[in-house]
C-alpha cells in the first residue's frame, strides 16, 4: 500500500520536447491522511478506517442493506462527508458551476440508496452521524448541521419526484442486446428528469454498457442553439472595433467633453448618422457608466451644435470601450466630431441609491439568515433592486423587517463612502467580500458603505444617507435553494409607501373606519359575514328538508325498491348528501337520485340503502345520469356524486333513473 509519495522535480519540458533545468529544484511530497490511518489501524483500505466505518454503519442503518461490504454503502458514507462539507461552506445544488457539481453528487449517492431498494429520502439522516464524528474538528460543520440537512433533504424530494420514472426509462433503453445508451435518452433524463450524464454512465458501467456522449453533446448543443435563437438580445452581433479603448470618468463627473471615435448603424461601422437613425456611439471619454455587475447602463445625451443623440443603454464592446446605444434626434454625427457627454442625473443618482442599498442589504443578509448567504445575480436600475442569494427557505416577516431595520439604521448613520483602488492580493487582506466565480483582474476596486466592503466596480453614493430610505417589496423562489428578494429606495421607497397608505385609506373609507381601528373593523366584518353565511347554510338546510318531506311522494315503486329522481332549488353539494341521508331513512328501501342546478353547473348525488346495494350501486348510478348532462363522477355503492355542464339536459336525464334501475331489479 502506497503510504507516501516523493516528486523531484528538476526540469521543465517544452512544447518540442527540449528540457531545461529548473531555476529551484525541489520536492514535491504528498501522504495520505486516511492511508496512513489505515495502516496505524491496521487494516488494508480506507474505507475500513474508524471515520468511514461509523458512516458505513450508519448508511447501512437507514437504507436497511446489512452487507457492510456492499459499494453503494461506500458511495453513500463518502458522498455524504463530500456534499456536507460543501454545504457548510455555502455550495447549493444548482444547474450550474461549483453547485451542479455538488447536485452530481447528491444524486449520485441518492441513486446508490434507490439501487438498494430506498423509495424515499434518507441521505440527509446520516448528517448527525457524520457531525458527531467530525464536528469537533470542523465546528463550522457542527454550527451548519442544521441548514446542511435541510438542503440535502430538499435536494432529495426534489430528485426522488423523478428518480423511479427515470430509471424505468433507463432500463428499458437498455433492455434487450443494447451495447450503448442513446445520446438522446441520456440528454431526456438529464433534461428532464434530472440525472446527471454522470449517473447513467455509472448505471451503464455498472451493466458493461457505454453512453453516446457525443450524441448527448449534440442534442444538448441542439437545445443551447434553439435558446440563443429564441432569446432576444439588445445586441443582435458583437460590435467590431479594434480602436483605442476608452477613459471612464463617470465615478467623478456626470458630463465631459468627448470627441467621436466610432458609429455603427445596425452592427456595421459608418462614418455618419443622420437624424432619425439609431445607431452606437463609441467616445474617447464617456461619463456614461456601461452595464456590469447588475447594474443597468446609463442613459443621457450626447451633443454638440446641432446634433442630439439620446442615449437610451450604455453597453460593453470591451472591457475598455463603451457603446452608447440610442438614436440621433436632430442633426448629424460624424467620427471626429468634438461632442458633450450628458448623463441623466436623475436616472443615475435614482440607480446608484439602489446600487449601494443593495451591498448594505447584502451585508445584512448575512448578519439575519447566515453565513451562507451568497450572492447569485443581481439587477439594478432606477427603479427597483433584485438580489438572488443561497437560501433554502423562505425569509420570514420577521426576518425581513430585521433586514429592513440594519439597513435603514445605516443609511440613517450617513456613513461616507469610500472607495480605493488596490491590487487584488492587498484587497484580499481588507477582508472585502469577493464573488465565487466572479473573475477579477490584477487591480480591482475596493468599495465601502456603512459597514459593508465588497469589491465593487460600479457607481455609488457619496455617503449612506443619500441612500434616503430602504424597504423590501418582494420575496420569492426562483430556484432550488435560491431566493429573491426586490427592494426600492429614495423616492420609490416613498411612492410605494404613499401607495400603501392610499390603500389603507381607500379601505377604511369603504368599511367607514380609522384608519387606526382598520384591523378591528376587518375582524368586526369577517365576524359578520360568517355569521350571515351560517344564517343561509340554516336557511338553506330547512328549505332542503321541507323539499325533501315534499319529494317523499314522489318516489315509485319498483319491484319493491322505493325509486326517486328529482331536483332540490337552491341547494349544494353539503344540502344534497344531508338531504339524501334523511330521505334513505324515511324510504327504508330505496335508490335515489337528487339534483341541483346553479347557472349551467349541475350538481348530481345518487344513494342507495344498504339493503338495495346487491343490485343497483350508487357509483353506476351517478355516473348513468352525469353522462346526459355532459360530465361524469362516481362513489361508493351506497353514496356517490357527480357533476355536469349541461342544465337543460337534466330532466330528461332525471327522468330515465326509473327505466335504468327497473333493468337491475
């Protein structure tokens, strides 16, 4: 058994196969933590260490398979250490990126337990086990063991929904001589039934078989192409401009003087634009902030004599050249011409309110819900902010005012603002919050707001006060493990707030009220109307059975058996079975058919005594008259109902039930 390894390394070899010598040989060494357990607990595989037996032991307990030998125990002991850990440290499963990964190996061991024969969720069960092995080491895993069963068993009621349909899918794709999975049935149980391609090749390896993954590939390019085809995008081509790039002056100044330095018109470079047309402007100077990092372009104007150019979004061409995006007013524009750069001050000072609401919020996501609190996408403009983050449940009422409370408490603090421009390594040792999977170059810019710093490329108030007011008008899911949630500030935090109180108001005028006792009068209003509707329910009961005592004549005798069809004004389904029940009691022996009409919905319910149930059911009954007036329905022997959509066909179908059951008795 390999305990140890040493690599020397002393050369570099390159791409023509020539070696030099390293500037500073050295050695590479690497061990095994768990193999030199193995051999200090004297046994011959990992997977026999004290650490992976406890696990072992306890997948073997909840999945109920006793051969502790068995490699789907294996998978799920050691998928579950992998997927936890992820967990604790803020991966959730997702359909991208570092959390698909961690999805492949959720379902992976899920389909391990399925293959032992668990139809349910189990996996997150075994995280106690591994917290009380590890979590003295790992206290972060201890601190997360709540939240780490809780996604994991999210993870598995959402698989477990498809998993059996999947895998009769699979198996009867592979049913029979077949030596090769289709690309297309593996890319239809990865697109919808949520396999991974990973988990039907290992289904496949484990039966000698092979995946079309080429095949997969294609009809996965298949679908990619079909998406960009039907999306629509502000750009209909990447523009071509090998210029010079541009000088960003907009964290400083709303307006510059620019000269032209590039127009296109419909993606292909022009010399001009005339009035009327839209087109992209490229300057040598821009205060126009271009979108990045969630926060929406900005508009403005660009001039000078003659020529108005309104610029409607300012987008990327490159990481240093800015595209004004619009249309040219009055005038023309040419490539060359000396020009002023305008940036809508309202729109701009509207965003960045929201712009810096949203790191405070942020910030104050992570003090309320957790740590694990991750930022997934964001939109910012003029009106609103939209923030997706890592959680798995919904933020409560409570929480939200919380949040709602830190932010506003900062914005009232009116901290300045700061923000400083360093190298990536020094900005690391600030302790600015960075993205996971965000790509940074060598210099970034560090931004801090009221007590949040995060690193930050966008335009921002001056200090938190600006910011005015923060409040929350939105939370909702918008994928497994991420929320959503929409705020407003400045003058729309106030609008909204006038909103509600114009509500308020129109209401308490409706119920003639205060607004202050609006709460009391409701409850007063609601107290009132379930009276009232047990008042009708009575009233209604009372006309069923005065009816019903009228309908008591009305029954035919047939060979015996007390036959009655007949229609109750007024009445509901509760009316039509209280009403049946006391009929079956008066007639003793009796098969009955009772109706009720509201506008072209027909309400139907049949009863038979228990007597009468050896020939004629109920079920057959009820169904026999819902056919004539177009619907169906059925029950027990003894009590059925039904409905129809046909209320002019009902007395003739009423009419047949004495033919109908003569037949049967």
């Amino acid at each position: 058994i390999e305990i140890w390894n040493n690599v020397f390394m002393q050369f570099e070899m390159h791409e023509d196969g020539s070696v030099t010598k390293l500037p500073a040989p050295c050695v590479d060494t690497g061990m095994g933590l768990e193999r030199l357990a193995a051999i200090l607990q004297h046994v011959h595989s990992n997977y026999e260490i004290d650490l992976f037996d406890t696990l072992i032991k306890a997948a073997s307990r909840e999945t109920g398979c006793a051969d502790l030998n068995n490699p789907s125990l294996r998978v799920i002991a050691d998928h579950l250490r992998a997927t936890s850990f992820l967990v604790s440290d803020g991966v959730i499963p997702s359909n991208e990126g570092r959390g698909y990964v961690q999805r492949r190996i959720v379902r992976r061991a899920i389909r391990h337990g399925y293959k032992l024969g668990k139809k349910t969720p189990f996996f997150h069960k075994l995280v106690p086990d591994l917290v009380k092995l590890m979590g003295a080491a790992y206290p972060n895993l201890r601190e997360n063991a709540d939240r780490v069963m809780e996604v994991l068993k999210a993870e598995e009621e959402r698989f477990f929904e498809t998993l059996e349909t999947g895998m009769q899918i699979l198996d009867a794709a592979l049913a029979g001589n077949v030596k090769v999975l289709p690309g297309e049935v593996a890319f239809k149980l990865h697109d919808t039934y949520g396999f991974p391609l990973d988990l039907s090749a290992d289904v496949c390896r484990e039966r000698g078989l092979s995946v079309d993954e080429a095949g997969f590939a294609a009809a996965m390019e298949k679908q990619k192409s079909q998406a960009r085809a039907a999306g629509k995008f502000k750009m209909d081509k990447a523009l071509d401009y090998s210029g010079a790039g541009n000088d960003f002056v907009g964290y400083e100044t709303l307006m510059s003087h620019a000269k032209v330095l590039a127009l296109y018109v419909d993606g292909t470079p022009v010399q001009a634009l005339q009035a009327g047309q839209q087109g992209v402007v490229v300057l040598d100077t821009t205060p126009f902030y271009a979108e990045s990092g969630g926060q929406v372009g900005d508009q403005g104007l660009i001039h000078n004599g003659g020529a108005q150019f309104h610029v409607l979004d300012t987008q990327k061409i490159k990481a240093d050249v800015f595209g004004h995006h619009g249309e040219l007013q009055s005038g023309s524009l040419k490539v060359g011409d000396a020009v002023q750069a305008h940036v809508d001050t309202e729109q701009r000072a509207a965003t960045v309110r929201n712009h810096s609401a949203t790191h405070l919020m942020h910030k104050a996501l992570r003090e309320v819900l957790g740590g694990h609190v991750q930022q997934k996408g964001s939109l910012v403009n003029a009106e609103r902010t939209r923030f997706d983050f890592a959680h798995n449940a919904p933020v409560t009422d409570a929480e939200i005012r919380e949040i709602e409370a830190k932010v506003n408490a900062e914005i009232l603090a009116n901290a300045a603002a700061q923000a400083r421009v360093m190298d990536i390594e020094s900005a690391q040792k600030t302790g600015a919050m960075m993205l996971f999977g965000e790509k940074y170059g060598e210099t970034v810019r560090v931004l801090d707001i009221g007590s949040s710093r995060e690193l930050c490329g966008g335009t921002h108030v001056k200090a938190t006060g600006d910011i005015g007011l923060f409040k929350i008008v939105a939370e909702s899911g918008v994928a497994a493990g991420v929320r959503r949630i929409e705020a407003v500030t400045g003058a729309n935090a106030l609008a909204y707030l006038q909103s509600l109180e114009d509500t308020v108001a129109q209401a308490a005028g409706t119920l003639k009220a205060p607004a202050a006792e609006l709460n009391h009068r409701i409850a007063q209003v609601l107290d009132q109307v379930k009276a009232l509707e047990k008042e009708l329910a009575a009233a209604k009961a009372k006309l069923a059975s005065a009816q019903g005592d009228e309908l008591l004549t009305q029954a035919v005798d047939v060979k015996g058996l007390k036959v009655l069809a007949a229609k109750l004004e007024g009445a509901d389904a509760k009316q039509l079975r209280d009403t049946m029940d006391k009929l079956k009691d008066k007639l003793k022996t009796a098969a009955i058919v009772l109706a009720a009409v509201d506008g072209d919905k027909v309400q139907i319910a049949a009863g038979v005594t228990a007597d009468s149930i050896g020939k004629v059911k109920a079920g057959e009954l009820v169904n026999f008259v819902a056919q004539q007036v177009g619907g169906k329905g059925g029950g027990k022997p003894d009590m059925a109902m039904a409905g129809g959509t046909d209320a002019k066909a009902l007395p003739q179908a009423l009419a047949s039930v004495q033919a109908w059951v003569a037949e049967r008795v």
